[in-house]
C-alpha cells in the first residue's frame, strides 16, 4: 500500500510515516499542498494522509478536490485544539 502524506512539521510528519512504514506501508512525504497535488497527479496512491494547516493552503482544499475528482481515501490529521477545528 502506497501512501501519501502531507504534513509541514517534521517531528509529525517522521511519526506518523514511521508508525505507517513499521506496518509494511510505503510513505511518501510531502511538506506543501502543490507538491502533494503534483505527486498525487502521477498515481499509485491508495491513501492520502492530509495536515490541514500548510504553509501553502489548506489539507482541506486539496481533501475537496479529491472528493470531486476520484475515490482515494483520505485521513485528516491536525495539530489543532480547538473544538471548533
């Protein structure tokens, strides 16, 4: 299984792709949302893991275009507290 992952911090992104590639899953890593859109462009991904706060837009922009455009699943991950968020 092939995963995307889209995160800015390091500490999180390392975590998160260690515990995924500890389980046998191939991760590859991206820190801004149009690198994630050009990677995701080339295939072969069955999940995108998506931050939603990046430097560059917003994990919940790119999740949208996504939706509208295909069937990969996706997992939102965020470092907010807020109940709100």
């Amino acid at each position: 299984m092939r995963i995307l992952l889209l995160e800015d911090d390091p500490a999180i992104a390392r975590t998160v792709a260690y515990a995924l590639e500890r389980d046998g899953l191939s991760v590859v890593h991206c820190l801004l949302v149009e690198v994630a859109r050009r990677t995701l462009a080339a295939g072969g991904f069955d999940l995108a893991v998506l931050d939603i706060g990046l430097p560059d837009g917003s994990g919940l922009d790119l999740c949208r275009e996504l939706r509208a455009t295909g069937r990969l699943p996706v997992i939102m991950i965020s470092a907010r507290g807020e109940e709100i968020d």
